[in-house]
C-alpha cells in the first residue's frame, strides 16, 4: 500500500506528515553523487551560471548572487516583519531564495541543478507548487537538494534520472498562480543534510538550522 503524502503549511512551517514520499526511493536505495570541483561547477551540462566560492555549490540561475535580496538562508520571518508582503509563515527559512527580476515577470525562468545527483522526488507539494528533490554530497556527507516554485509540468527529470551540475531542471512557476502554491515567482533552494527528504521551508527554533547548510552565504 503507497503512503500518502500530506504537507501542511503551518503557522511555524512546512510539515512533511508522513517521513517517505509516495514515489521517494528508501535511503538506502539512493544513489548519491559528488560535487565537481568548484572550477567546473556550472559547466558539466554546458551551462555556466558560476558558484559560491565558499560552499562550491552551483548558482541556479544567471546573476544569482544579486537576487539573494529577500529571504536568505537562516533569516527569521513572520507576517509582521517579513520583506515579502503578504506574508503567511513563521519561522527560520531553511533555504535561499533567489528573486526574478522585473524584466522576467511574463518570461520563462529556467532553474539549474546545482551538484550532481539523483532524482529522488517531483511533484506538487503544498507551500511550494512544484518541486523536485535531488540526492548529492557535500563534504563527503550525504544531502538533499529541494527547488521549490516550479512549474511541475516544466520539470524535465523523473524520480532515478541522473543529474548533472548544471542540468535545466525546469521553468519557475507563475507568480501567485496554483504553479507557485500562491507565492511570488520565485527559486527557493534548501540543502538538507542526510539521505532522507525534507519539505520543511521554515522552522520555529534557530537551532534546528544545522539540520541545513547554508549553501550560499556569499550574497550581498
């Protein structure tokens, strides 16, 4: 019998209620890839949008370090105090948000993997619109990579596709359409630490942070 997979968007955060996605592989099926050096980071699948010089990790998108303007890794929000209004969640965002500019309001957006990997997830989660997930390493340890707000009929990976650095992986979601779960057309990128998948976008303690690692922390 396939488990069902419920997301709730709390008041605190994203809530996975079941631990395995319906077509998420065990964590001892997943195939784990490393990250290239950080000279050929962005250039494996021909594509090169550069990367964090301290993490190593891929840039999702071209002149990524100048739209980290909003909702870095770590920052703690809440309907009050929030830089994106309105705002409906509480807590320390997990991720990196990368902003689209004006001029890409109506354009197509294309989101890059940032490591090399597996597929382990692609679909529809609540909070989020269309996500896919993908295994890879950092620093000899396991993790998941989460791109959240995209339009899931974009996607162009299924669950056990390799991916290579660099990859198209799909088309950001129209902004406060059902593409984006109502949000604003947007990149989310978390990078959660383990084999096991996490949907969480914020959570309500600070410390439960280093359950994540801050994949871009040189941003303006």
């Amino acid at each position: 019998m396939k488990t069902r997979l419920i997301i709730l968007f709390t008041s605190l955060s994203l809530v996975a209620c079941t631990t395995t996605p319906p077509d998420a592989p065990s964590p001892s099926s997943q195939s784990i890839s490393s990250i290239p050096s950080s000279s050929s980071a962005a250039s494996v699948a021909g594509t090169s949008l550069g990367h964090d010089p301290v993490t190593g990790f891929a840039y999702p998108l071209p002149d990524a370090a100048n739209r980290i303007i909003k909702k870095p890794f770590g920052i703690f929000v809440s309907p009050q105090s929030s830089p994106v209004q309105p705002e409906r969640f509480t807590g320390f965002h997990t991720g990196t948000d990368f902003e689209t500019f004006a001029s890409e309001k109506n354009a197509a957006v294309t989101a890059h993997a940032i490591c090399n990997g597996t597929v382990l997830y692609r679909g529809w989660v609540s909070g989020y619109g269309g996500v896919m997930i993908q295994s890879c390493t950092y620093q000899k340890q396991s993790v998941t990579v989460l791109y959240g707000h995209l339009n899931v009929n974009t996607i162009t990976k299924n669950k056990g596709d390799a991916v290579k650095t660099g990859d198209a992986i799909g088309n950001l979601g129209l902004g406060y359409s059902h593409e984006t779960d109502g949000e604003r057309k947007h990149l989310h990128v978390s990078v959660h630490k383990g084999s096991s998948i996490d949907f969480k976008g914020y959570v309500p303690v600070q410390s439960q942070l280093s359950q994540w690692i801050d994949a871009y922390p040189n941003h303006p």
